[in-house]
C-alpha cells in the first residue's frame, strides 16, 4: 500500500512537472511574451535600432546556413 502511494505521488509530480515544462517553455503565447521581452532588453540597451533586420533562428540546416551567410556579409551583426 505505501508503495502504491509513493508510486502515485511521484507519478504526480511527474505529470505537474510536465504540464508546468509545457506551458513555461511550448505554449506559444508565452514564447511570444519571452520574445516581446528579450526585443526591449535588447532595444534597451541599444543592442537594436531602427532599421535593424530580426530573424528568427531554429536548429534546421536551412537557419544554419543563413546564420553562416550572414556571418560572411559585411556590416552585419548577430546577437547569440
């Protein structure tokens, strides 16, 4: 009987942890509202200006290769 319960209790924690992990870092409101924030720290400490050209980035090839091309280019600065 104590097993089933500590088995239980940590089969919840599990799933808490899991739906928490979900929302905090896939729920795509709240990456908008980490990107809306990261763009005014930047702006904020004058990192970006207008004008200034924003891509968003992924671990595909295809954002590889364009992060790498525009590494190649003159006058262009990528923050990490």
């Amino acid at each position: 009987m104590k097993k089933g319960l500590i088995l239980l209790g940590l089969l919840g924690l599990i799933v808490v942890g899991g739906l928490y992990a979900k929302r905090k870092f896939y729920d795509p409101k709240h990456r908008l509202d980490n990107a809306k924030t990261e763009i005014r720290k930047l702006a904020d400490t004058n990192e970006i200006k207008d004008g200034d050209l924003i891509f968003q980035t992924s671990l595909s090839e295809q954002s590889k290769a364009k992060q790498f091309n525009l590494r190649q280019s003159q006058n262009i600065r990528i923050a990490e």
